[in-house]
C-alpha cells in the first residue's frame, strides 16, 4: 500500500504514514487493493492469450516438416522414378520438431515471468 500524501510505501495494518503522519483510511486501502487486482487478472488474461498464439506457428512448422518429409522421390537406374511414403520418418521428424518448439517455449516463459 501507498501513502497518498507523501508516495511512501505503508504497512497494511497502519493506521498512519510513517512518513509523514497523514491518516490511512480504510476506503483507501480496498480501492487499492482492488486496482492491484484489477492489474493482476489482465496480465493473467494477456499471458494466457499470448502463450495461446506463440503455438499457432507450430502448426504450421509442423504443416511443413511434414510434407517435405512424407514421401521421397526413389528413381533407378533405368530412369524409373516413384514416390516412396516414408510416414514414420516424416512422424519422428515432426515429432521432434514439436519436443524443441515446446521446451523453447517454455524457456522463454520462464525467462519471462523471472524478469516480470
């Protein structure tokens, strides 16, 4: 809590700033208390959104990884060409693709909320 008189910070149970003696009322310390929450919930709300959005471009990495990994074009000797489904390497491909994007992720949050 904070004096409005003087900016000091006060104690909760404080009936008067430390400060500079301005009395503390009781009104003063509920709409504060009530604007700190106010201030917590949309941070809350704004970080849910944005972690929300940070995964949307995986699904797009993993659009990618897997089409350039699901078939390969095979050809012979004789100039004999065929596309060969190679599923399971395009699945672990995407599979890892996924593991690194969600640790990144979640460094990146915990450097986040360490800094906020």
């Amino acid at each position: 809590m904070v004096c409005e008189k003087c900016g000091n910070p006060i104690k909760d149970e404080d009936r008067f700033c430390t400060y500079c003696g301005e009395p503390v009322s009781k009104v003063n310390q509920e709409t504060q208390q009530r604007n700190l929450n106010l201030d917590e919930k949309w941070w809350t709300r704004f970080s849910k959104v944005l972690n929300i959005t940070l995964y949307i471009p995986l699904l797009i990495i993993i659009y990618i990884v897997w089409s350039l990994n699901s078939t390969t074009l095979v050809g012979s000797l004789f100039g004999e060409y065929e596309y060969k489904n190679t599923y399971g390497k395009a699945f672990w491909y995407s599979f890892i693709v996924v593991l690194i994007y969600v640790a990144i992720m979640r460094i990146a949050r915990k450097l986040l909320n360490n800094n906020f």
